[in-house]
C-alpha cells in the first residue's frame, strides 16, 4: 500500500508542477552563476535526488526505474497539452527537469543493488 501512496505522490508532484516549483527556486540560486538551462537541470537534480531520498527512506529502496518513467510521460503529456500557454522559461525548465529525471535514472541503474522496475 505505500508503494501506491509513494506513486501516487511522486506522479502528483509533477503534476501539480511542485518539483518544477522546488526546481526553480533551487535553479534561480545557480541561474546567477551558470545559464538557465544549467540552473534547470541542477535545480531538476537536486529535487529527483530528494524525491530518491525519500523513496529510500520511506521504502527501504531507490525509486522504481517506472516511476521515473511515468514521470517523464507526464511530464511530456502536460507539456504536450500545455504547448501554446508555456513560456520558453517554462519549456527550459521542463527540459531541464527531463534531463534531471533521465540522470537520476541512470544513478539509480548504477547505485542499487537490485534494480527497482517497479
């Protein structure tokens, strides 16, 4: 049952748009020394870091490759519904965050014993 919560939570962040939320603010810091495209992207880090913080921390394990893939389909389906209202601001730090996700991805791959897919 908190595997479902965990999902859940994690899809509805992204959703709601609260990672990209944490992910400008943290992002806006680096955004003063380095481009906005590299602000997003430690920005993204940081906060997916966090989120694998948490699954580890509240599931005994790193976050499910899955879960970072339903991620990412929201991520694009809200960019894909939301095209003409997004601001190129916006569409960096979506990508920014993508590319976030797909790092993390591949720590995760790399750091965790037995690989989580699910």
């Amino acid at each position: 049952m908190s595997t479902a919560i965990a999902y859940i939570a994690t899809i509805a962040a992204v959703i709601l748009t609260v990672t990209a939320l944490l992910q400008a603010i943290i992002g806006r810091l680096v955004g003063r020394l380095a481009g906005p495209l590299l602000a997003a992207l430690v920005g993204g880090l940081v906060v997916w870091l966090g989120i694998d913080t948490l699954w580890l921390w509240l599931e005994g394990g790193h976050v499910p490759l899955a879960a970072l893939a339903a991620a990412i389909a929201a991520l694009f389906a809200h960019s894909a519904i939301s095209k003409d209202e997004l601001t190129q601001q916006s569409n960096w730090i979506m990508a920014g965050e993508a590319w976030a996700i797909i790092l993390v991805g591949i720590y995760v791959v790399i750091v965790s014993e037995p690989i989580r897919w699910y």
